[in-house]
C-alpha cells in the first residue's frame, strides 16, 4: 500500500531497523525494489531525484504509485534531494508521499527558514518530509580535523534545526558520500558522531551514500567491459551499527545503477545475436533483485510488514 514516510520510518526508528530507499529512474529498478520487498515481508521507499523526475516525469511516479498502491507491503514515493520549496510542492503534486528539502549548502539560518516552509506546506497535505543538516564528503585520511568537522553534522545543531524547523526525518552528514568512491577499503562513519546524535533526536535518522559498491558487482562490471576505479563503499557491519542508533532511513542508488548495468553489459556480451529487449532487462532486473534482497537482509526490515 502506498503510506507516507513517517508510516514507514517512525516503527523504523523505534524498532531499531534501515528502511531501503532506492533510487528508481525506470520500470524495471522500480518493479526489483517492490517485488523484492513484498517477497520478503518488508517495508520500502522508493525515491525519485530531481533528475529521474527530468528522465521519466510523471510517466515514472505513476509507475510507481501504481506498483506500490498495489503492494502488499507499505511502500513511500520520495522526492530525494528536492532543491527548493517549488520542487518539493511540485512533487507532491506528482502523487509523492514524501518529500526532502536539501537546503544544507545554504548557511544555518537559511536552511531552517526553506525547510520549515517546505514543512508547513507539505504537513498542511498530510506528506512527510526530510531534510538535511551537515553536507556529504567523503573523509579521508589526508583531510585535517577541523575540515572533516566542517563536513559532518554537529549534535547541537541538529538538535536546534529541528526544533525549528519541524522536519519529520534528518539526514545527517557521517562520513558517507555520494557514488562509487567514499574512500579507500572501508570507508570511515562517525558512530560516535551517530550515537550522539541519536541519544538527543528521536525522530528517524538518514543516511545517503549508503550503497556497499559489493567487490562481486564491481568485478562483473568490468569483466564485462566496464571501467570503473578504486570502487569502495559502505560496509554491512557499518550499516547494521549505524541502525541500531537511529538511523532508520539508507539510501541506495550506486549499487543498483551498477547491478543494472551488469545485467546488461553481460547478455550484450555472452549473447551478441540477443536483441529482445525483455531478454536484455529481464536478467537486469535479477540482478538488481539480489541487491535489493541483501541490502534489507543487512538492514533488518525484512519480514517488518
Ligand atoms: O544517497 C544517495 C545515493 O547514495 P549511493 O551513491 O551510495 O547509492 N542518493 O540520495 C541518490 C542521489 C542520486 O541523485 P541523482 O539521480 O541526481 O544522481
Ligand atoms: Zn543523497
């Protein structure tokens, strides 16, 4: 059934469980997220950037909204990283269930004054909202302290902007990042950072940047023609941890571009005569099924609905 985020993420929360909140751009990611999560019992938010809204515009959320209305598990349309109070009224518009509002590259002040706009709008249409506090860079070892402090959420503040603001769910900035690359080996998170955090806030938690960029994925990619360089990305143990101290919301967008992308460099490759499209993005869509199927593995949240 098609809920809002705060249906899916305040049980989150205090069940100690991540919510997967993959990134769709077609049919096919969409129908892996919610087959995968209605074959294992388990919530789900399927989210929508600005950019996907550019590729697939209304075409794609009415996929969406058709495929999670018909779920058997609760299911969230998400604006993710909405750009300013238009994009988000837009997308509720769109049939969206939830909405962020990323006004974290402006000063403090400036992004409680978007944000609580976006809230009292959005909460005026029963639709919940994230927004964000800190900004996303990976950390590593050559950045000096002070920088890295610069990048990630401070506690206080967090606790003030939501205060202020009344946002339904924070992303907070952790040490994760955006894409294929958040650092050498084992990327570093600030648990420390998290549990501090988590002991002042009682609304869910996010965390972007949390595709695990699996060594098995990324070595098909390029065994199958694909570039790709020092890939690492957020290890299971550090997702786990993470969830057990109020992170409640993980988004996940790498791994299935990457997992989609293998499924089609390879039939292009071992079946070069194939050109039926439904033989072409049948098999992405497995392979992006069993990325789907370990991250809420990872998470918890299986057999939560
Ligand atoms: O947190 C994430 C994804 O993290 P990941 O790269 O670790 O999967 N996201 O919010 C996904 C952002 C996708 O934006 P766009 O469609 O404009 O490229
Ligand atoms: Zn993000």
């Amino acid at each position: 059934m098609l809920v809002t985020g705060n249906d899916i993420l305040v049980p989150a929360r205090a069940g100690k469980y991540g919510v997967g909140s993959f990134n769709t751009n077609n049919m096919e990611i969409t129908q892996a997220i919610i087959h995968t999560a209605e074959r294992l019992r388990s919530p789900v938010m399927v989210q929508m950037s600005e950019g996907a809204i550019k590729y697939g515009g209304q075409d794609l959320a009415n996929i969406v909204i058709d495929l999670a209305e018909r779920a058997t598990v609760p299911v969230a349309l998400h604006l993710d990283h909405g750009s300013s109070y238009e994009s988000a009224l837009k997308a509720i518009k769109m049939g969206f269930t939830s909405v962020m509002i990323d006004a974290s590259h402006h000063q403090f002040a400036e992004n409680i004054q978007e944000t609580r706009r976006v809230v009292e709008a959005a909460h005026a249409m029963g639709i919940s909202v994230e927004a964000e506090l800190g900004r996303l860079g990976g950390i590593e070892e050559h950045i000096v302290v002070d920088e890295k402090d610069a990048f990630l959420t401070d506690p206080e503040e967090a606790v003030q902007f939501v205060e202020q603001t009344g946002t339904d769910y924070l992303a907070i900035a952790i040490g994760t990042s955006h894409g294929a690359y958040k650092g050498k080996g084992r990327p570093f998170i600030d648990h420390e950072r998290i549990e501090k955090i988590e002991k002042l806030l009682s609304i869910p938690l996010v965390a972007h940047g949390s595709s695990g960029v699996p060594a098995e994925i990324v070595q098909r990619f390029r065994d199958c023609g694909g570039e790709i360089g020092d890939a690492f990305g957020i290890a299971d143990e550090d997702l786990q941890r993470a969830t057990q101290h109020g992170i409640a919301k993980v988004n996940v967008d790498t791994d299935l571009r990457l997992a989609m992308t293998v499924g089609v460099r390879e039939i292009l490759k071992n079946s070069p005569k194939e050109f039926d499209p439904r033989k072409i993005m049948g098999p992405a869509r497995e392979v992006m099924s069993k990325i789907v199927e370990h991250k809420l593995g990872v998470l918890g949240s299986v057999g939560k609905a």
